[in-house]
C-alpha cells in the first residue's frame, strides 16, 4: 500500500519534473538573481558589479518620476477592471438575455458577438501603433480628421499631458472589452434559463433582472475578471512603450512602473537600479494578488 | 575496494540531469566574468603599412547599425577596402536596428565583436562600457599613419572635435565618423519662387515668420514635436552664440545654474515666442518623418536638424526642392560668437572592443575608413559629411550637403557643441519632457530652466552617477 501510493507520487512527480524544472530555471531563479543584482551597482556590462546594499531603495524613495509611475498603476488598477466590467457586463448582458422578447439577446448579437472579440485577437503592437494614427493630430487622425473639418480644434490625443493618460486607459479598455464580454457569456450560459423565465414571469424587467439574477450569480465570474484586469493594470507596459510620445510621455504623464524599469535598464544602463524598481514592482503584485483572493474568497452558489 | 565511489546507473542519470540545471540557474541574469580570450596578443610584428600588427588570418566581425545610412556602405565601400590589403581576413558583416539587446549580452559574457557602430536610439552606453574598460584605446591609430599618406598621421587628417568628443576617462576611445551639421533647414526652391530672404538677425526671422504666417501659403516653422530634442538644439545653439562657448561647457560640467544663466533665459524665450506663434497646427504630436514630409508637402518652411536630413527624405523630397540650411541668426547684436557660429558634432560612434579576439584589425578598419577613398565615397553614397577633411573635394555632392559644407567653411573655428546629453540620459529625458512643455505654452522660459537645473543638481548629487567633465 504504501508502495504504492510512493510509486504515485513518484509517477506523478516524472510528470511535473520537466515543467517545474523550467520554471525554476526560467522564472523562479531569474526572480532571485533580480533581489541579488538589486543590491549592487551593475550597469549591464561589466562581469563583477560591486555590492552597495540598499542604496538603490534608498534612492528610488526620491525618485519623483518612478512614484508618478505608481500612481499611473494604481488609477489604472481602479479604473481598468472597473470600467471593463461594467461595459462588458453590460454588452454581455445585452447579447445574450437583454432582448426584448424572452430569453434572447438584442437583434444581431451573433454578429456583434464576433465584432467584440475582434480587438482582442490583435498583437499589442498592433494595437499601439493603430492607435497612434488614430489619435493623430493633424487632419489625417481618426479622431481629429472630422473635429477639424466641423471647425473645432484638434485635440492632443497623446500630445497634451492633461488627455493623453486618458487616451492610454482608453486604448486598453477598448481592447480588452471583448474578451471579458466572451467571458461573462459563458458565465450567463452556466445560470439556468428557467431562473431568467421565472423572473420575468414575476414581471421583473431589464434593469432588476440584471441586478437581482445576472449580476449575484456572475459574481464569481466578476471577480476572476478583476483579478486578470489587476493584473493588466500594473503591467500594460507595451500600449504605453509603443503608443505614447516619449515613451511613457509627453512630460512623463502616462508612464507605469514596467516602463520606468526599462528606461532605467535599457537606456540608462542602470541595471541595479532598475532591478531595485523590479523588486518594488514584485512586491505590489503579490500585495495585489494576496488581496484579491482574500477578499473574493466567498460561497459559491450550487444550482 | 571500499573506497571506490558506488554509483548506480539511476544515481548517475539522477547526476547527469541536474548538472545542466544547476548551470542555467547560476548562469541566467546575473553576469558571470569568464576568463576567455585576451585581446593583448599581439604576436604579429608592426610595421609603417601595417602599424597595428594586423594578423592576416584572424576574423573580424563588424557590426553595423542599420539606420538612416543603412549597411551598404560597410559592405560595398569599408569592407571591400579593407579585404583589399588584408586579403586573408575573413570579415562577419552584421546589421541591427537594435545594437543594445544584440551585443550587451555579449560584453556581459566576455565575447564582444571587434568593430562596433554604437548608434541609433538604442546604443550601448559609452560610459558604462568605458568605465568597465571595454574600449579599445583608439591613440594609437590617431597616432598611425593615414591610409593615404604614410607621412601624414590619422590625427592630422580628421576634424579636431572627434578627438575631444570621443575621449573617455583620459583615453580616447570613440570614433565619431559622420560629421553632423545642426542648422535651420528649408527649400531654396520655395525661398527663390516667394522672394524669402534667409535671415541674419533674429528681428528678421520673426519677420519672416511673420511674413510666412500672412501669405497663407504654408505654416512657418515646426520641429519633431514628438522629440523636442530636435529643439533644445538650435536652443542651445543660440544660447552658445549669445554668451560664449563656455555657456554649453558649464552645461556639460553641471556647474550650478548653468541653465538658469542669462543667455539660456534669452533662448529658451525666443523659442518660446516661436513655440506660441508660428509653429505648423499639430506640431507637437507629430514626429520628425512627419514634419520633414509636411515640408516636403510645401506645407511648413523651415525646421531645424541636421546634415543627415536630405538622406533620411530622400523618398520624398521633390526633385527640385533643394534643400538648404542657415546657421543661427543674430540675437542681441552683442553676440559673443558671429554670425555663421554652428553647431558641429562628429557622430556615427564606432568602437572596438579592447576583449574581444583582435582589436588590432579593428583599429585597422577604423583606419581604412578614415582614407579619403572610403569617406568620400560614403559621402556620396549616404549624402552627408564625414570627419575626414577634405573628403569630398572633387565629388558630386547634393545641394543639402554642399550648403551644409558652406555653412561648416563659414563658421571656420566658431564651432560649438555639447556633451550633456550623452553623458547624463535622465537629464536628456527631463530636458526633451520640459522642451515639450515649453514649446506648447505650459512652461515659461523661467519654469523650464528651473527645472532642467534641478535635474542637473540631483545627477550633480547622486554619487551613484559617474560625472564627465570638458
């Protein structure tokens, strides 16, 4: 018996041995060097960086550009998930028992459906620099093109450093709506259609039905989504990197953690410090993450 | 025999599978000093043809930074002059838009390239590679005789600054091969076809301006609004011309309120006014292909860059657009330096590596590139000017590059440039962040100087900052 259940294990450990020894190799050991290099002074080139302690903390507590940074991650970490949620709750529920007639979404939500995802199956970079046409600020912008022709001033999109966090957390709801739409579709198919018709029988409409059926027994669903979108919010480094002037500019006013770090490694040749702003970066995620399953740690409704 | 190791064959395949493990987690991020090959060797005897003791059958890798020049020219020009005495030599070419992430990881693990193009937005810092004495001291080869010439040396053959500027910690060790002229850049065929006079004194440029703005046919000025850099330029430049050579150098040394001083207020304001009056609807989010393009359109006058700016809009300039530039114009009437000062830098930084396998045959490719033949010909094949002097002498060259050269005959030794922004990268964002703010009108002349000097003064601070002086 107890061979057994150690042949098990055994067996079940061959499975994971390749795996785990990729993460530790690839992603774990990466993670401990960054805490190591974050305490010397090496600027990428040299083979034997010299240990200065916590002088790198030191001064990122000074360092005025990286706390704007921080405070560009966390608005995005309220805003992002709140607004995605609630359009693609919204477009969710439309699609698919928002009708007029029954159980049954808005005429044409099949098509609307495919459209949604659309953003979603586009590369990062993709996005970043369609967008940049986009916010152009001449007469060849998307945006700007019609506001000019009506007589209206162009607007900065991403020039002006009042608009152009706006523009950031616009192109990142635009394109993750879709996929969160699809998601909470197929939480909607997992409630029962008989709980929907029982509802309405009782003369609930549109608006009580999303809040007293959709929204309670999607919450699960919400939360996972919250968690992804948290997660987005403290990275979105590439829309920021390709889109914005200056990258993470113009004046530093859409800058987020991930590009400072860059900047610092890649451009400044400051891989020590940047290393000490990963490490502050690490910590916010995993202060993120731990907080996110303890608060939605909840019962889950069995049907 | 009991002392005789047992293994099994489990254990030994147990053994075998964590070796290369416990190698990849010591060997991921961190850098790890190898004691590989030292390029110190040099077993090949010197002589006058062959200063560096070049060994004819040793390779040499050259890498090339695929930008506005492209590669063709180190292919069909350098590399071919070089094989043509060294016919044993067996040259790698490579090209990257992106020279940082290629070739760090090879200087952290102790393999470097001999023939380095350092260039392009994503170059490799030459003070973090200098203080790690990665550079090749280049003296000797100012010290050898040119290609041409034996009785002439490579030092007497190129412009001074190069040695200035490519000197770090005492040696000098950067090459700057491409001669950049920074001016106001403009069409003489639109210049000529309006009656447009190019201006000598700032009065006459706002006039002008002025005049532009009114006839309705096209905006007056504009520069990359995406990267004020472009603008700080001619700032600087006009801050040099107002009070002296001396202005740029406290810059470059981090003196206390160097940017704060009387001729940077007077600059930055001139900009300023430019900044709030005539520059071209949009500017400030359009990028330096966009705007050049718009002057290529007719539909902006003048803009400043540099001497590369024909070549990089050579698809889209009109065949009789013309391009011309002027220095920066008279301000005070007191100015220190005269009329025609210019702002000239050697750039295009080629580097060898002192730990890679044969620095002596890449100091003997700089040297090949430094002979009238390569350099001439590169002028005329990339439409820009090189260090060597007299390079293009008896060449057709386009009207871009013969103003340009007017321009750098006229200013004789009122030449003028700085360093901060290559020494000092958090300062360079600050600087091009606050321009921007300035050149839109949400920084006064006083406020954006304020603020690049205390950036200035927390770098002057950070003993973590290596500091340069001129």
């Amino acid at each position: 018996m107890l061979f057994n259940r150690y042949r098990r294990g055994l067996f079940i450990a061959s499975f994971l041995a390749a795996p785990v020894v990729l993460y530790l190799v690839y992603v774990i050991a990466p993670y401990a060097q960054a805490f190591y290099i974050a305490t010397t002074d090496w600027r990428g080139v040299t083979a034997t960086p010299a240990f200065i302690g916590l002088d790198n903390f030191v001064r990122l507590f000074g360092d005025g550009i990286f706390w704007k940074a921080v405070t560009h991650n966390l608005a995005l970490l309220v805003l992002l998930p709140l607004i995605t949620i609630v359009l693609a709750l919204l477009f969710a529920f439309l699609l698919n028992v928002g009708g007029a007639h029954g159980v049954s979404g808005v005429r044409g939500s099949r098509f609307y459906r495919v459209v949604f995802f659309f953003p979603q199956v586009l590369a990062v970079t993709v996005v970043a620099v369609l967008f940049q046409q986009v916010f152009r600020p001449d007469g060849s912008g998307m945006l700007n093109g019609p506001l000019m022709a009506l007589g209206i001033r162009p607007v900065g999109f991403l020039s002006d450093p009042g608009v152009a966090f706006w523009s950031v957390l616009g192109v990142l709801v635009w394109q993750a709506v879709g996929f969160y739409v699809v998601l909470f579709s197929a939480g909607l198919a997992g409630i029962p259609r008989d709980m929907f018709e029982a509802a309405q029988i009782d003369g609930a409409g549109r608006l009580s039905l999303f809040f007293r059926i959709t929204l309670p027994l999607l919450w699960d669903t919400v939360q996972v989504a919250w968690v992804y979108l948290g997660i987005l919010a403290l990275d979105v480094f590439a829309i920021v990197w390709v889109m914005t002037d200056q990258h993470g500019g113009p004046d530093f006013s859409t800058t987020v953690m991930a590009a400072e770090i860059y900047r610092n490694a890649f451009q400044y040749f400051r891989f020590g410090y940047a290393s000490a702003l990963g490490v502050v970066m690490f910590f916010f995620t995993v202060g993120f993450a731990i907080l996110s399953l303890r608060v939605s740690r909840r019962e889950r409704i069995e049907y | 025999m009991p002392t005789t190791p047992h293994i099994s064959r489990r254990e030994l395949l147990r053994g075998a599978a964590l070796v290369p493990v416990a190698g990849a987690l010591a060997a991921c991020a961190t850098p790890a000093a190898r004691p590989g090959a030292s390029g110190s060797a040099a077993p090949v005897a010197t002589s006058a043809a062959n200063p560096f003791g070049v060994d004819g059958k040793k390779p040499l890798e050259v890498w090339i930074f695929d930008g506005g020049f492209g590669q063709d020219y180190a292919k069909n020009i350098h590399e071919p002059l070089f094989k043509s005495k060294y016919s044993g030599v067996e040259i790698k070419h490579n090209a990257t838009k992106e020279i940082t992430k290629v070739l760090q990881p090879r200087f952290a693990g102790g393999n470097p390239p001999e023939v380095i193009d350092n260039s392009g937005a994503n170059f490799m810092d030459f003070g973090a590679l200098s203080q790690d004495g990665q550079l090749q001291d280049l003296t000797p080869l100012l010290d050898a005789p040119s290609w041409d010439d034996p009785n002439v040396k490579v030092r007497d053959t190129i412009d001074p600054s190069v040695v200035e500027i490519g000197t770090y910690d005492g040696k000098f060790s950067v090459l700057g091969y491409v001669n950049y002229i920074h001016g106001i850049w403009y069409s003489q065929k639109v210049f000529r076809d309006n009656g447009w006079q190019v201006p000598k004194t700032w009065d006459d440029f706002l006039k002008l301006c002025e005049t532009i703005k009114k006839s309705g046919k096209m905006a007056p000025f504009t520069y990359a609004g995406k990267f004020p850099q472009y603008l700080y330029e001619p700032l600087l430049t006009m801050a040099a011309k107002i009070g002296g050579n001396e202005v740029l150098v406290n810059i470059d040394n981090l003196e206390d309120g160097a940017w704060t001083a009387e001729p940077v207020k007077t600059a930055a304001a001139a900009w300023a006014e430019v900044g709030a009056k005539y520059l071209m609807e949009g500017t400030t989010g359009l990028d330096h292909v966009q705007t050049q393009t718009a002057q290529n359109k007719y539909k902006v006058a003048m803009l400043p860059s540099g001497s590369w700016l024909e070549n990089e809009q050579k698809t889209t300039t009109p065949p009789d657009f013309a391009y011309g530039m002027f220095p920066i114009p008279d301000v005070t009437g007191s100015d220190k330096l005269p009329y025609g000062t210019l702002h000239t830098q050697p750039g295009e930084n080629f580097i060898v590596s002192a730990k890679s396998p044969n620095p002596q045959a890449g100091m003997e490719y700089l040297r090949a590139m430094l002979s009238k033949k390569a350099a001439g010909e590169f002028s005329q094949l990339v439409r820009t000017l090189t260090v060597v002097k007299g390079a293009t002498e008896g060449r057709d060259i386009s009207p871009g590059v013969t103003s340009a050269s007017q321009a750098v005959t006229a200013a004789g030794a009122n030449a003028v440039y700085y360093r901060w922004n290559n020494w000092y990268g958090p300062l360079k964002d600050e600087a091009i962040a606050a321009t921007g703010q300035l050149m839109s009108g949400n920084l006064t002349a006083d406020q954006y100087l304020e603020r690049i000097q205390k950036k200035a003064d927390e770098i002057k601070n950070d003993s973590s900052i290596k500091k340069y002086k001129r």
